[in-house]
C-alpha cells in the first residue's frame, strides 16, 4: 500500500525526505521494476522520491524526481528531473515504439504547474535522454492514464492509448511515436475513465482481439465506471460494444479466455462479459 505520509518512506529503509523540494537517490519505496527482452532499454525503475508536487492522485504526494533505465550490458544510465517535475507514475513501460530494434521507456510525467503528459526517453549515445513528449494538460493537478501500448492498428507496431484527465471528461486518444514527436492517431473521444482516485491500479483497461481482424483492441470503463466498452482503433476510433455492470469497475479487466473478460466490481464481485 501507498504511503500517505512522507515519514512512511523510513518502513523502507529509506531516508525521509529534508523538504518539498529535495529528493533522495533511492528508489521510488513503491515502484516496480519493467523489463522486457532485446536492445535498447531491458530494465526500468523510478527513483529520488520526492513530495514536492503534492497532487496525491495516486495515493499519497510521493512521486519520482528520476527515470533509471539498464541497458542489455547491464550498464546503468539515469535521467534527473529538473525541481519543476516529478514521474507521476508508479512503474515505467517498456516498447520498441518505432521498431528500431531498441525498447524506448514510456512513462507519465508531470509539471508542477502544468500538468501531465506522457513522455518516451530512451538511450542515445550513452545516455538516457527524453526522445519524445506530448504537450501538458495545462494545469496543475491534471493528470493522464496509460490504458496500453499494443499492437493497435495490426501492423506490428506498439502504440500507446491514453486517457486524459480520466476523473474528469476521460479523453481517450491513440499516441504514435513519429521521430521525435508523439503523433496523436485516433481519437480524441471523450467518457472514458481507467483510474480511480487514490488508486495505485494505474489503468483498468484490457488489451483483447474483439473482432479477430488481429488488430488489438481496448475494454476499458466509461466515465462512470458502470459500462465496459469495446474500443478499436483500425481504421479509426470506433465503439465496437458496450456491456452494463452491476456495480463500479475498481480493478484491472482481466482476459480470462478467448473472448471472455472478467470484472473485479466496488462490492467484491466479478462480472463476467462474453464478447462472442
């Protein structure tokens, strides 16, 4: 569970933090670690916990104030943030976003006075540098969902789908990195929502085939957390169904077989949805 206080970090072994703007060089008490095969980046953590932006979205006001990626030498390379942002994220992604062959790192990464966007680093010549970022939302504590980053269109490239402010309007869109540039593809739709409010779940959404085009496709909430609907993104954002719930969605959807989903509900329940 999150801390909801700086003074948890010392449960950690973790030195408590001297003030809002300071961070230590540890790691974040409660991020995880990604990993993925190939070149590129294959590990990826947070780290310098720092409560210096305060929003608590996610639980509590502590938020990494550095990106550590490990490259397939096991080298160690470290992106610092300068005091005006923080990663407003618990555990960073790992995709070959532009099928060079090397795994880019996506994570969620705030301004303190503008919001959240999502942001790509990866390592170029011995160091890791932000490649790419889409603009802030536009005030402070305003914050962005990662649904996913699948292979959306069928073409073998992952592309990242995004839920901006999914405690507000929801504004689901479809990213794509295009050099050094995040190319919106799909979408803006407004009413979605992949987060609750203090959860650390940070994306209730499943990747799953509904159409069986091999294309993936997105089951994730409404904005009122009631609905599951079926988003694809080939060809365009289009609503491929919608299924009522008894209850609020409050955990990740989960694919349990082949065109079957299963819904952790607000009461303890699952509902169960058969796509076809």
């Amino acid at each position: 569970m999150r801390r909801t206080a700086l003074a948890g970090l010392a449960a950690f072994g973790l030195a408590v933090l001297a003030g809002p703007g300071q961070a230590t060089a540890e790691r974040l008490p409660d991020g995880g670690i990604a990993e993925a095969a190939g070149q590129g980046v294959v590990r990826a953590w947070y780290e310098r916990p720092t409560g210096r932006y305060g929003h608590g979205v996610l639980g509590d006001a502590i938020e990494g104030g550095s990106l550590v990626a490990v490259d397939p030498e096991g080298r160690r390379h470290e992106h610092v943030l300068p005091v005006s942002r923080v990663f407003e994220d618990i555990t960073p992604r790992l995709a070959d976003l532009d099928g060079d062959g090397r795994n880019e790192v996506v994570a969620i990464r705030s301004d303190l006075a503008s919001g959240a966007a999502v942001a790509v680093y990866g390592i170029r010549d011995g160091a890791l540098v932000e490649i790419a970022a889409t603009a802030p939302i536009g005030s402070a504590n305003r914050w962005l969902s990662i649904a996913a980053i699948a292979d959306f269109l069928g073409d073998g490239v992952p592309r990242i789908a995004v839920v901006r402010t999914p405690h507000l309007s929801g504004v689901l869109e479809l990213l794509e990195l295009r050099g050094e540039r995040l190319a919106r593809i799909a979408g803006p739709a407004a009413g979605y929502s992949t987060h609750a409010i203090g959860s650390r779940v940070l994306s209730l959404a499943a990747v799953v085939d509904v159409d069986g085009d091999a294309a993936a496709d997105l089951a994730l909430p409404d904005l009122a957390r009631r609905r599951v609907v079926l988003v694809g993104f080939a060809g365009g954002l289009r609503v491929l169904g919608s299924h009522g719930l008894p209850g609020r969605v409050t955990d990740r959807i989960r694919v349990v077989a082949p065109g079957r989903l299963a819904v952790p509900l607000e009461d303890g329940g699952t509902a169960e949805i058969t796509l076809r």
